[in-house]
C-alpha cells in the first residue's frame, strides 16, 4: 500500500500542471480524461510512489486536490 | 467535493479545503497563483478561528469575485478605494478582523493615494498586495509593478522607464512610513515559499487581532495568460527575475 | 475603398488616430480594452502620445492639459470609469477645450456589470458633472458608423470649443463588422487655436481657467457656453428615419437599441404592422422637433432602450401628448431580442 | 439570405477565432457580416462563445433569437444553446467531448469527434478549424476555400504562419467529415 493517497476534484481541476511539475516523485500525470469544462484532469500516475507529502495540493491553485496518509502505526505500542 | 473514490481503512485526510472557502469553483485562469493566495488566506482565517468575526473587501479585477469564494462577510469596493472602505468598517465595528485583496493596478495605482494614506494612519487592517506585474482582467496592461523591458498591451515594445516610469516600490515606499506595523514580501512559486508566504499573512492577521496596526503582505504572484507563458514557466519567471527588482523578505517590523 | 473587419472599440481608435489624434489618455476598463489597446500600438508611431494614467481621474486632467495646449486629444472608458471623469469634464466644458470622451456603456449603477446598456444617457447628455453645461453626444449603432461620428465629434467639437462624446456600449464596442475608414485628416484641415496656451511669444498670454469668483464674471462665462448650446441645437441635430411614412407605431430607439429595433420594423412589417423607426444620431442636441412632427401622424411613440426609461423622458417632451407614449426597457445588461421587441410592438397596433 | 451562427465552447479553444474567420470569407465574398462574442472577466476561465451573422443586406440586430447553426465544442455549450437553435437548423457537436444524444429532433446534428482529429493532425490546438470546416460544409454559405483563405489572412504575419499548412488541413478534415452528414446537398 502507498503511504499517500491523493484525490482529485475532477470539476475544479484546470489542468494547469502545477502539481505535476512540483511533486518530487513523479506520481501525478495528466489522465486521458476532460472534465465537463474540456480542461484535461489530473490522476495519480504512479500512486505507488505517493508519500503523501502534500506537495501538490499546496501548489495546487484551484484547492482540486485532497491528500490522504497512512496512519503511523506505532501508535498501537 | 464530487469525489468518488473511496479510501481505504488506515488513511488519515492531511489537506482539503478550508473552512474559509467556500465551494464555488474560482474565476482564475488555470495556474494563476491567485488561487493558491487566495486559499492561504482563507488557511490563516480557519487557523486564527476568527471567520465570523472577518471582513473581507473585494477590490476590482481579477478577484473581483473574492466574494464568492469566502465563507465570510465581504464587501466590494471601488477601483482603488479597498482601502478607504476597510478604513471605514474598521472605524466604525473596531472588533472585526477587516482584511483588504488587492491587485497591483488596484492597489498600486488607481489606488496609491488611498493605500498610502491608510498606511500613514495606521489603520489597523490588513493588506494582501498581490503584484503579478499586469493587468489581468482587462486585458494585460501595463502595471505600475510592470517590470522594465515587459511586453503588455499598453507596452507593446516592453515598459521603456523614461516613458512609461520605474516599477513602483509600494513595499518599500511604506516602510518608510511611522504608521504600518508590518511590511513584508513574499511570494508562492513553490512549496518553500507557499509555506513562508502563509506564516507573514498569519503574522498580518495576528498584528490586527493585537491591535499593532497596518500590516501588508506583498506577494509576488503569476499571470500564465497575459505574460503568455506556461504556468510552469511562470512560476520560473518569478523565481528568477521577477525577484531581482521585488527582492523578498521583511522591510518592515515592529514585532 | 476596401472594407476592414474591426471591433468597434479598433474602429474608434483608428478613426481617432485619422482625424489627427496628437494624445490619448487612458486608465484600463473592460469593455475598451481594445481601443487602449490599439492606441498603445498604433498612436506613438504614428506621431502621437499615448499614456496610461494612474486613475481615471488623472487620465481626463491629462486631456484638460492637452487640450489646452491646443492639440486634438481623447480619452474613454467605460461607464464607472467615466463617472470618475466628471469632475474634469466639468473643469473642461467651462473652460471651452474641444476634447473627445469615448463611454462604452455597461451595466450600471455601481460596478455592475460589462454588459452592453444604456444608463448613462442622463450623464451623458444633461451635463454629468457639476454646473449649467452639455456635451456634444454622438450614438453610433453599427460599427462603421462609429468611425464615422469619431471624425465628426473632433470637427464639432473643434468649432463650438465643446467636448464630444461618443456614446455607445459594449457590444459596439467588442462586436465587429465591415468599416471603410475616414481618410486621414489634412493637418492644415484642423483649425487653428488662438487660445492655446503655447507660450506667449508675440502675443498676448492666454489663459486657460473654468472660474471667475466675481458672480457677473462668471454669469457672463455661463452666457457663452449657453449662446454656443443654443447655436448646437440650431444646427446640429442628425437622426435617421426609417419607413416612417405610413407608421402607424413609431418606436424611438438609439445605438445598439437603434439597430435592433431595425430588425423589430422589419419583422413588424412582415406580419404587416405598420411600424417606423426614428433613431436619434445625436442625443444631444436630441431631435425634438422630427419627433414632434412625427407623432402629430402616428398613433403610439414607443421608446426602447437599455435602461429604466431615461431618453423617454426626452422623447415624452417631444412629443407632448400628441400621441401615447409607452416605454419598454431593459435593465442590468439583459439586451432583448427582435421578437421580445416585437411583442412590444404588437400591443399597441394591429 | 440571413444566417446565424454561434460557436460555443470553453475558453482557449479557438472559437472567437473560428467566428472570426467565418466573418471575413462572408466579408471577403462581399456579404454584410456581424460577429459578435460573448466578453467578460469570466471568458478564459470559463465559457465563451460569439454570433456570427452572414447576409446579403445590411444587418439590423447582432443579437439573434434562433441562429441557423450552433457548433458546440464542449458539453456545456451544448446545454445553454441547444433549445435556441432554428427549426431544421443544424448542430456541429463535439463528439470527442460531448456524449449525450440531442434532446431536439427537428435539427440535423452533425457528430465531429473534434479532438481527436486535431490529436490525428499532431496538433490539439486547430480543433477549432475541424469544427469550422464541418459547419462551413453544412451551412454552405461560403467555400471550404473562401474560409481557407480567410484562416490564412487571419493567420499571417502574426507569428504563426508556420501553422497555416495545419489549419488548411484541419479545415479540410472537418469539411469532409461533416459530408457524409449533407449528400444530396446542391
């Protein structure tokens, strides 16, 4: 299971790339899909590698991203 | 949000949308960094708790419709006179957190002399200066912030200062003042940056709530469809050269 | 000649830069943003000045000072932007500088909105600013004829020492169509300025001021301009007319609202409705006396415009009871159709 | 002869553009024209679209109640224009983004999967002209070579004379898509 997760607004996205330029790992991409607007949607690419870290959805300009980490497990000790 | 996906048992959400904003989908174009100012503001209202007691004034241009995307009381101002209507809620109701967004034509032209003078008073709201260099809503014009050289429509043959004047310093002009409390410059071309710019408008917002006074926060932003670049490029063009004449940091604190 | 395809707001300012355009001054406003636009490329390298001003406010200071340097000079925006200019539209009626104020309407009051509308006709023709004075107002309702009138408001102005405005709205502004440009102006065509401030050698000075504190003095100043609105009036007055001769219903409609209601007479006359057009070319001076003559025939004046009902008033005066006067208006930038039009027409005749 | 067209679409897809180009072969063909576009702060971000009319007199109203043709380049534009459109007039969807059948049965629809025959022509960007050239062979005012040269005197000098050869192309796709639609047309 990927550390992160991160979920995408497909309606607010505009498709601007920013996120994929700024994640350090690479996991976004754009998908072959348009929203009802025509702007081309973001998805997670390679969703293995997501740390979720958060980067992209704090560049994101349009708040179309949500991120999701893993809970620590170590809480459990 | 219309999401479908489901997560699985063992994820914790880290990032949404704040309580601030509403969900009406912004106005921006794509990979305007108007968007990302605008959700740092709202980030600061949910973390200072204060978004019932917050008015916000929407200045005329690209985020003419700031309106729709905060969940706070707002009110439109004239081109340029955000500052003066701020001046007036905050006289008069002194127990709310008044807060202006303006853009550079807004605030650094049309609107110069109001935004000097509330500066020199004072006043204790705050100010969120976004300078991407242009005028966005009307079409790219020359802004006052309008690097030398920069092609806009009004400066088809790049802004020539013995014509058209030198970017203006609004940043650097205030700090001159006795009046404001805080003058700082900032800017969001990355993760970095987006971090630092959200603790100087938390700074902003907390100096009202402690009646220190007039505090701005200058933000270096993009304008990816008037400067014709990539939003990528954008954000690179403001790292690299937009920086040189706004250099970022405090240039005024009374802490 | 050959025919051009231009937005209105491009056709205005190349007519400007034809009929001998030395400075421009701006401040941006949508919907112009073209005719800025078009200056700033266009103007400088054509000989000319162009500037874009901190404000609105400073921007029509910058037209006083221009114009009373004695060069042709122009200035537009649109309707806020022009509310802000009416304080020096005031200083510049009374100080007798020819200028040229382009207002692409939109809507109004307050910020409104930038759709096309008609709410500025009180500003525009009763004075606007403060004080006893008028503007030369030219409605264009198609493109070309925008080009047209930018020529004609220099001239006018230029000979009573008025400013002219050219009023129209956003869609004249932003839509485009076929223009036949002016030919550029003769310089030697401009007449001359004997009252410019251009420097005193060999002359006695000139000045150039808007007050006199000793009330005669002032009464006096008041006099002319009234003398010069009375000759205007005498002169001046253009309007078109359209199957007006055996309307039964005349509708009075001016600009964008003017060219509609073109539309209205024809489909109107398809279902046989005996329906004529009298659209005003200038609003001020307004064509009183055609109207006038037109309702001692018809039975029902019936006047369309962008906004609450402000050039009705007008037309109410002209027409004096001679025939009923209803009003159909539309608000906030909503521009109706022929056929909502139409049904208009149809309540009052047929 | 009057006709009306509106192009529909989102900003950025070259549809005041492909109005304007109809415009000028009207013009050029030394027909009256009107082209009027929807304008405001939300065009780029959001929708745009324009009028055009074509006459062989002069035009009173830019404004037009039920235009002859819509060509709607996303589904929204098909949603605010659909009902408007004249009886048996004519509809170029975008297939490549519109999935819905039209809801009218009284006007011809003309399927263009736009998009990707702009991505089979290596370029996203001239999906305007496809949809041009498919409503230029439906409404058949003007020649697919009145409008190639009106695209070509649109285009040049402007810097992007290297795109005419693709625009030509992409015209010519769309014109031939959309016949399929029209045999037994004059």
């Amino acid at each position: 299971m990927p550390k992160g997760i991160v979920v995408v607004d497909k309606e607010r996205c505009k498709g601007c790339g920013l996120c994929i330029e700024a994640c350090p790992f690479g996991v976004l991409g754009f998908s072959s899909e348009y929203n009802s607007s025509g702007y081309q949607v973001v998805y997670m690419e390679h969703p293995d590698k997501c740390t979720g870290c958060a980067i992209c959805a704090n560049v994101c300009p349009d708040v179309a991203l949500e991120v999701y980490r893993q809970e620590p497990a170590k809480e459990a000790a | 949000m219309s999401v479908e996906v489901a997560i699985p048992e063992g994820y914790v959400k880290i990032f949404s949308k704040p309580r601030a904003l509403s969900d009406a989908k912004y106005t921006y174009c794509p990979g305007c960094h108007h968007g990302i100012i605008t959700r740092l503001v709202a980030e600061a209202i949910d973390e200072l708790g204060i978004l019932e007691r917050t008015v916000g004034i929407a200045p005329v241009g690209c985020a003419v419709f700031l309106d729709r995307f905060f969940n706070c009381d707002f009110v439109q101002a004239a081109h340029g006179r955000a500052c003066a209507v701020a001046t007036g809620i905050k006289r008069a109701r002194p127990d709310l957190v008044v807060f202006t967004y303006q853009g550079d034509g807004d605030l650094a032209a049309i609107g110069t002399a109001e935004t000097i003078h509330a500066a020199n008073r004072g006043e204790n709201i705050t100010v969120i200066f976004v300078n991407n260099g242009i005028y966005g809503m009307t079409g790219g014009e020359m802004a006052p912030t309008t690097l030398p050289g920069q092609r806009t429509t009004t400066t088809p043959l790049g802004r020539e200062p013995r014509l058209h004047g030198f970017p203006l310093k609004i940043s650097e002009m205030l700090a001159q003042l006795d009046g404001p409390a805080y003058i700082t410059r900032q800017a969001v071309f990355d993760y970095k940056h987006i971090v630092r710019a959200k603790q100087a408008i938390l700074k902003a917002f907390r100096n009202q709530l402690e009646g220190k006074g007039f505090s701005l926060v200058e933000i270096l932003s993009t304008c990816p469809t008037n400067w014709r670049m990539s939003p990528a490029d954008a954000g690179r063009w403001v790292a690299e050269e937009v920086v040189k004449t706004y250099p970022l940091g405090d240039l005024k604190d009374v802490g | 000649m050959s025919r051009v395809l231009m937005r209105g707001n491009e056709a205005i300012a190349e007519a400007a830069i034809r009929s001998g355009l030395k400075c421009y001054f701006c401040y941006p406003i949508t919907p112009q943003g073209e005719l800025v636009e078009y200056m700033a490329k266009e103007l400088p390298k054509r000989g000319g000045v162009f500037l874009q001003a901190e404000s609105e406010v400073a921007a029509i200071n910058m037209v006083y000072g221009a114009a009373a340097a004695g060069v042709r000079t122009m200035t537009s925006s649109s309707s806020p932007g022009i509310s802000l200019k009416q304080e020096g539209i005031s200083y510049i009626a009374m100080a007798r500088l020819p200028c040229v104020i382009v207002n692409m309407m939109r809507g109004g009051p307050g910020l409104g909105n930038i759709a096309p509308a008609q709410g500025d006709y009180f500003q525009a023709t009763k004075g606007g600013g403060h004080g006893d004075y008028h503007l030369i107002v030219l409605a264009p309702s198609t493109v070309p004829e925008a080009a047209e009138l930018v020529r004609l408001a220099f001239e006018l102005s230029d000979k009573y020492r008025v400013p002219a405005m050219i009023l129209a709205d956003g869609m004249i502004g932003q839509m485009m169509e076929p223009v036949e440009l002016p030919e550029p102006v003769d310089p030697k065509d401009i007449p001359e300025r004997p009252w410019a401030v251009t420097g005193a050698k060999g002359r006695p000075r000139n000045v150039i001021s808007s007050f006199d504190l000793e009330p005669e003095g002032l009464r006096e100043m008041n006099l002319v301009l009234q003398d010069t609105y009375r000759e205007i009036e005498r002169s001046e007055v253009r309007w078109e007319e359209v199957e007006t001769e055996d309307a039964e219903i005349l509708l009075v409609a001016y600009g964008t609202m003017g060219r509609i209601a073109k539309t209205v007479v024809r489909l109107a006359r398809e279902e046989g409705l005996k329906t004529g057009l009298l659209r005003p070319i200038t609003l001020w001076p307004f064509p009183y006396e055609p109207i006038r003559k037109l309702a001692e025939r018809v039975k029902t004046v019936l006047t369309v415009e962008l906004s609450a009902g402000q050039m009705w008033e007008d037309v109410r005066l002209a027409v004096e009871g001679r025939a009923e006067t209803p009003f159909y208006g539309e608000l906030g930038g909503v521009v109706p159709s022929p056929k909502r039009i139409l049904e208009e027409v149809r309540k009052y005749v047929g | 002869m009057e006709k009306a067209v509106i192009f529909a679409g989102f900003g950025g897809q070259g549809i005041l553009l492909a109005g304007k180009i109809l415009a000028r072969a009207g013009m050029n063909r030394g027909l009256e024209v009107t082209w009027l576009p929807s304008y405001g702060p939300e065009m780029r971000g959001g929708t745009a679209n324009c009028t055009v009319v074509v006459a062989d007199s002069p035009i009173g109203s830019p404004v037009v109640d039920n235009p002859e043709a819509l060509v709607a380049m996303n589904a929204p534009s098909l949603d605010k224009f659909e009902a408007r459109v004249a009886e048996d007039g004519i509809v170029v969807v975008n297939s490549s983004l519109i999935k819905r059948p039209l809801k009218r049965q009284d006007v011809r629809s003309i399927l263009v999967p736009v998009n990707d025959i702009a991505m089979e022509l290596g370029n996203p960007r001239v999906i305007n002209m496809v949809a041009l050239g498919a409503l230029v062979r439906a409404l058949g005012v003007v020649s697919l070579e009145d409008v190639q040269a009106a695209m070509e005197e649109e285009l040049r000098g402007k810097g992007r004379d290297k795109l005419i050869a693709l625009n030509r192309e992409a015209l010519r796709r769309g014109f031939s898509e959309a016949e399929k639609y029209v045999t037994g047309d004059a």
